[in-house]
C-alpha cells in the first residue's frame, strides 16, 4: 500500500483485513516437541486451532502419571524376586569362575588378592606370598617356572574377566528388560489415553509412540527422588546450579496457540527485526555456558500471522537488511527457518538447534511512501516478484455531501473515543474548511487525519478553558491560530526586516524594470509565503539573459528551466524575421539561500518586459505564476501561503486600497484563505487578479495596452509589445554597427 503518512492508511487496512480475516477459518495451532531421533532438529506438530495447549496439558498430566505410576511399578514383590533372582544368578556364575581360577592359581602355587587396581597372582611358600628376598633365592629355574605360570595365569584371568564382564552386561540387560516389562503396562496404559483423545492426528501418535519407547528406555529419569541436596561448591554460601530436568525433553512447546482467535489472525507488526519476524531461540546463562532447548523457541510475527496477514511498515524492514532478507527467504520458500542470526558472525561455528521449519501461507501487506515503493520496484528484483498488488492510497477525497458527512463522522468518533467536549456544527465546518485548506482545493478534502485529530484535541483544550460545554467555531480557529503562533517566529522577524527596511520590498508608486515575487518558505511544520523584489536591466550584448542566481549557482534545475523558456517566448514573439540581439540581467535582490521551482518565471517575464519597453511596473502588485512559451500563465503551488504573505506585508507597510496579486487563473479553485483576507478584499482593500496570459498580467501591471499582433507582421503603436519591439530592433542594430566586420571581398558585413 502505498501512500502519504498520516492519512489514515493503516488503521483503514487494518479494517478492510480484519473484515476480510474474520470471514476466513481460524489457522492451526504449531507446537515444537522433542526429536527423539535428532536431538538438535526439534520437530513441528501441527493441530486443529485450540489442540495444542491441550496436548501440552495432555503431555503434562502424562508425565505426572508416569512420575507416580513407574516408581509404583517397581514396589511390588514380583519385581525384587525376579531383581534378586538375576543378581543371585550373577553373583552365583561370578563367584563359580573366580573360584575356578582361584584353584587353578593354588595348584600352579600362587595365590589370589583383590586390590583397587585389580585381581593379583602371587607365587607362594609354605602358605605365604613369597617376599623379594625368597624369590631371589629361587633357582633361575624355579622363577622360569613360576613366570611362566604366571603369565598363564594372567591370560586365565584376562578370559575369566571377560566372562565376567560379558555376565554382568547381560544381566544388566536382563535386568532392563525385566523393568520394561514391569513399567509396559502402567506407561502403556497412560500413553493409550492420551492417543485415543488424538488418534485423528497421525502425527501425534507417532510422537506418542517415539516418547513411550524413550520412556521405557530411560525408566531411571522417573525413578530420582524429587529432593536432592545439591552440591555445595568451594566457596562458602554458594551452590552448584541443579542440573537440568531430564523430563524436560518431553515438554510441549506450544509456538502458536489460536485458541482463543475467531478467523485468521491479522498481526501490525510494528518493530519488523530480524527475530521478531521469524523468531527467536532465547538462552539461559549457567556458570558462564550459555545453553538453550526447543522449549525456548518463541514464536515470530510469521508465525503468529501464519495464515491470515501480517501488515509491516515497509521502511522499517527496511532499516534492517537481515529483516529485508529474512521476510523474502520466507515468502520465497514458502517455509519460516527459524535460525540464530549470531551464527553468520561466529569464526568456529557450534552445534545449536535447528528446528523444523514451518510450512508458511500468509499474506503480507506492506505500508509505504509512493516514492519508496517506486524505487523498491524499479531496484529491488524480488519485490517486483513477490509484492505484485499494489494500493495506491491518496491523500485527498472530493468534497461532496457524502465525504463532508464522513468528516463530520470522523470528528464525531474520534471526540466519542477520546472523550472529547462535543463539536458544534460551525466548528465541523470550520474543520472542513482547514480540510480543504491542508490540500489547498476548494473541490477536495485532506486526508491527512493525523493533523485534524490534532486540531480536534487542541480545539477541544482551549474549549475547556472557556469551561464551554461544545466546541465552537472561535475554538477552531483559536487553535488554528495557537498553532502558527507557535511556529512562525522566523515569518514575523521577515516581516519585521521589511517594515524596517532592513529587505527592501515596495508597497506603492511604479518602478523600471523592478516587480515583487512571491515565494514560499517551508519550516518543515509550517510554510509561509515570502515576497521577493526582482528586477531586471537590458542593454546591448548577444549573452541574451543573464540569470545572476542561475550562474552564481544559486538556483535549482526546473527554476534554470523556467529561464530557458523566456527565451523561446522572446525568440517566438519577437524574432520572427530578424534574430535577436541583446543581454539583460535578471535576479531576485536580497536572496541568500537559493531558489528553484518555476512559479517565478512570469514574475522574470514582466520584469523584462517592462526594461525593455521602458514602462514601469506597479509595486503594489506582487505576481506568481509559471509561464509556458506560448505566454501562458500556468499553475503554481503555494497559492494561499504567498498571498497570505504578500497580504501581511501590505498590511505592516499600510493598506493604500490598490495593492493586490496576481496569480495563474487556475489556482483559483485552489484559494482557501484566512478570514482576514477575504474581508479585506469584500472591502476594496486587497485585490487578487486570476491571469490567463501574459498579456493581461503587463496591463493591468502597467496600465498600457499589451497589444497584439496585426496582419502587417507589426504591434500597434504604442503598445507594450510594439514597444519592445522597437527597442529589440534598435539593440540589434546597435550591436551590428559595433561589431560589424569585412568579409573577404572587403565588404563590410552584420554580425
């Protein structure tokens, strides 16, 4: 969507979404459970909308169960008969084999002795362990003999610690197998349950069976006592941090729960980050180690828009290039990939999770500029392929009946939700009017409602300050007026330099070549019209016209193209059979700080005109307006704000009765001024003059006749243009008498 801001364009998206969202199904709740297969892949469980807080409780109330039913399990007689009966067997073949190697070791004449480090043979004498000295005085015979039955005996040993080895791991089989058998039937039993409630989801029960087999493989998780003292560290007063629940791998992460959502949800995501769009895996901290499980995985604006709408401001994504990437990888593979963004800045990357990723079906919509949008289609390739409906969202309405009641509809709604005093029918219209004045059209209203439920609060305060029980239409324009007030500092210390005379600009008499433009001055919050003196002076030359602010650089490219129209007006009207010739220099006196736009181009145009017909302009007049080559005075912007300002001046400097302006006839339509000059020109005070050609602005400037053109090819006598024609004719001379030249028959030749 693409428009201005403060037009409303977000809170009339969310209602056209929300009407749109609430006629579709309620979307599946996600939930993110343990990979008993891939411990570091979580696996995604889809539900019916409300189904997975109840498995999770259903997961929860199961490990209850199993925490008090296993152990319970194990207190009967038949598991410690059949426990004994395996340990008797064990210790039984044990003891049978040591006993055999134990004879064995007596008749070759050593004897057994278990120590921490193993079983040891020692060769023995009259019942007792040999010591060193009666080993070395053994024959060297004897010991050969005694060493060779040693090492035999170590090779018996090696076997029969195999054997015994291999008798306790089986037993210990044995023995796992006789838990399983025990715990089957209670865990069995309590998993069933759970699978009939969601026996319709083949997922699920997969899960199901996956948890019941890593139960009964891990039947010891349920069997810790619950209160164990943790280890004291070395330091005095602290404590080791307990371990982490070995049930927790059975919990339920419920990512997504719709349980309590009617339709498809619509999310006005307004920080669209990286991880608040896709997600997040959170961390805690133990003993410097940061760690993290599936049941830390927290859900993203994707997910939580995951088939409805998510509605983003397209700047903000944009901020934020990894979020940029991240939304079109996502709408790309249709697919959230849930990853950590610190991964791509590590030099030694670490294992973490990698959950599975969720199918994605959702419709983004993204709020912007139409200048943001234009350039995000023209330079970014996968915009154009992934954002293909645009709304083209406008800032202004027609005034009719029907959107004048809308305003007032408006204005009814937001003081009802705010509370604010009720608004008198003078005051709604005063509101429509200043609707009508933000756009600068008497045919069309702004809807910018950000300003007006500005005026509206502030309308309302100074309402509240005359302890008045309605807002009127003085409170209007009180806060119309508190809101200049606070913003034209710099408009009033302009004025006060011209009063001063500090800026020279005329109010009254007539002056060559001398005209007063008007231009408008922007603040960022507040514009104000600024009048300007211009003038111009002719004389013989072939440079044409000197802009004195285009060639000092001081002027922009559409004001330098306004100038280089003049010159085809000129060329057009008055070197039909001769070229012209001449210089003149044009420029806006006392400006400092630039100048662009075209509005003053008619403005240049009477100015020199009137140095070249040597007739002078009146200087109670100011003048906007472009003009084409043709003569025609065309439209500007800032029509209100550059009479207002033109207005005030006349009325600092003293009224006179004939000061007015002039403007393009068609930014009539656009007239939307204060009171104060209305009333000034209902009393003859001010004039304002709509001008369709030039030819009209230079008489009513001058007083004389503009002139046209007769049959002859010549302007009547006396007119404005045949006036200037004469003096072009005569500067083309002169230039041709001082510059003449001898060709190569010596004839002298014009330049």
């Amino acid at each position: 969507m693409a428009g201005e801001s403060g037009t409303g364009r977000k809170t009339s998206i969310k209602i056209a979404v929300n009407q749109t969202a609430a006629e579709r199904p309620t979307p599946d709740d996600w939930c993110y459970v343990h990979n008993f297969a891939q411990p570091d892949s979580p696996r995604a469980l889809r539900l019916p909308a409300g189904m997975g807080c109840e498995f999770k409780k259903a997961v929860q109330d199961l490990l209850e169960e199993l925490k008090e039913e296993i152990p319970k399990a194990f207190e009967g007689t038949v598991h410690e008969e059949r426990r004994a009966t395996l340990v008797k067997d064990l210790t039984e073949k044990r003891d049978e084999l040591f006993n055999g190697f134990k004879a064995e070791a007596e008749k070759r004449g050593f004897t057994i002795e278990q120590s921490g480090g193993g079983i040891l043979t020692l060769p023995v004498k009259d019942g007792k362990p040999m010591s060193s000295q009666e080993w070395e005085e053994l024959s060297e015979e004897d010991r050969t003999t005694l060493e060779e039955n040693q090492e035999d005996l170590q090779k018996v040993m090696r076997d029969i610690t195999r054997q015994i080895r291999d008798l306790e791991k089986s037993a210990k089989y044995k023995l796992r197998d006789l838990e399983r058998v025990i715990a089957a039937m209670p865990v069995s039993h309590a998993i069933d349950e759970v699978k009939e409630a969601f026996e319709a989801h083949k997922t699920v029960i997969d899960y199901l069976d996956e948890l019941k087999e890593d139960v009964l493989t891990n039947l010891d998780d349920f069997k810790e006592e619950e209160d164990q003292q943790q280890p004291q560290m070395p330091i005095p007063g602290m404590k080791m941090p307990r371990e982490d629940d070995p049930l927790i791998r059975y919990a339920v992460n419920v990512l997504v729960d719709n349980c309590d959502r009617e339709g498809a949800p619509v999310i006005m995501e307004a920080n669209p980050s990286f991880y608040n769009l896709i997600g997040r895996m959170e961390y805690r901290a133990t003993m410097g180690t940061m760690t993290t499980d599936y049941t830390m995985i927290k859900a993203g604006a994707l997910h939580q828009a995951n088939g409805g709408y998510l509605v983003v401001e397209a700047l903000d994504v944009l901020k934020n290039p990894t979020a940029w990437d991240a939304l079109k990888r996502a709408l790309r593979t249709h697919e959230i990939h849930l990853e950590d963004l610190n991964d791509q800045f590590r030099v030694i990357q670490t294992q973490g999770l990698k959950p599975e990723p969720i199918p994605l079906d959702v419709k983004v919509i993204m709020i912007g500029s139409p200048m943001l949008g234009m350039l995000l289609y023209q330079h970014e390739e996968d915009f154009r392929k992934l954002f293909k409906v645009k709304a083209d969202f406008g800032h202004t309405v027609a005034q009719d009946e029907g959107t004048v009641a809308a305003y007032a509809g408006f204005i009814a709604s937001r003081a009802r939700e705010e509370h604010l005093l009720p608004f008198h029918r003078t005051a709604m219209a005063r509101i429509v009017e200043y609707g009508g004045r933000i756009v600068a059209d008497q045919e069309k209203l702004s809807t910018r409602f950000v300003e007006i439920a500005d005026l509206l609060r502030e309308a309302d305060y100074w309402a509240q300050q005359d302890e008045s029980e309605i807002v009127s239409s003085d409170h209007v324009l009180k806060a119309i007026e508190e809101k200049v007030y606070r913003s034209n500092r710099v408009e009033e210390r302009l004025q006060e330099m011209i009063t001063e005379g500090t800026v020279l600009v005329d109010t009254e008499g007539s002056v060559e070549g001398q005209i007063n433009g008007l231009a408008v001055l922007s603040l960022g919050d507040y514009e104000f019209g600024k009048p300007s003196r211009l003038t111009a002076r002719v004389f013989a030359g072939r440079a044409g016209i000197i802009q004195i602010d285009r060639d000092t650089d001081m002027a922009g490219n559409i004001h330098n193209k306004g100038v280089m129209i003049l010159q085809g007006f000129f060329s057009s009207r008055y070197a039909r059979e001769n070229p012209l010739s001449f210089s003149a220099s044009l420029t806006f006196e006392q400006l400092y700080n630039g100048v662009d736009g075209d509005s003053a181009s008619s403005t240049e145009l009477y100015c020199l005109l009137s140095a070249l017909a040597r007739i002078p302009l009146r200087q109670d007049l100011a003048v906007t307006g472009s003009v084409n080559q043709l003569g025609e005075v065309q439209a500007i912007g800032g029509a209100n704000q550059k009479i207002e300002g033109w207005f005030h001046t006349c009325k600092l400097k003293g009224f006179t009765g004939t000061q007015g302006a002039m403007i393009p006839a068609s930014n009539v339509r656009h007239l939307q001024l204060k009171d104060e000059v209305i009333e000034a020109v209902k009393a003859g005070q001010f004039h304002i003059y709509p001008i369709e050609h030039v030819d009209q602005g230079i008489e009513i400037l001058t007083g004389v006749e503009a002139g046209e053109l007769q049959e002859d090819g010549t302007w009547p006598v006396g007119s404005i243009n045949y006036r200037v024609a004469k003096h072009l004719e005569s500067l083309s001379r002169s230039m041709q008498e001082a510059f003449g030249s001898r060709d190569g028959n010596g004839r002298q030749s014009g330049v």
